[in-house]
C-alpha cells in the first residue's frame, strides 16, 4: 500500500453516506405526515409540500446510497491493491 496517498477522504464518505441516508429518510417520513395533515385538514398547498419533501427525502436517501457504493467500491480497491 503507498502510504503517501491520504484514505482519510473515502472514510468520510461512508460516513455522510449514512447521515444522508438517515437525513434522507426522516426527510420521507416528515413528508408522508404532512402529506396526511394536508388531506386531514383539506389544504392542498400543504398536501403537495408534503409530497415534494417525500421526494427529497428519497433522493437525499439515494445519494446516501450512492456515497456508500462508492466508499465500498474505494475499500474494495485498495484491498486488491494490499494483496
């Protein structure tokens, strides 16, 4: 393994990997509530704004995934390039 080159950034990455998926996921959750309270309390605006943050709640969930894949993909890397 060179050891002059800095892994510190792909450690990182796994990490923000999972606070965005959690992130991502509380953001769905808070979305499908007032998504319900809009329909509840028959106000549409609030309804749609409850969908819109469903839908950023998943891509931040996504992205998350992403992250992840890719600091895995970095490990598996330099795994091969140990042996």
């Amino acid at each position: 393994m060179n050891d002059d080159y800095n892994t510190d950034h792909d450690d990182d990455l796994g990490a923000k990997g999972d606070e965005n998926q959690a992130k991502g996921n509380m953001r769905d959750a808070a979305g499908k509530i007032q998504e319900g309270f809009g329909k509840l309390t028959g106000q549409d605006d609030v309804e749609r704004k409850g969908r819109e943050k469903q839908m950023e709640g998943k891509a931040q969930n996504l992205g998350g995934r992403v992250q992840k894949g890719a600091d895995d993909m970095v490990d598996d890397l330099k795994d091969d390039s140990d042996e």
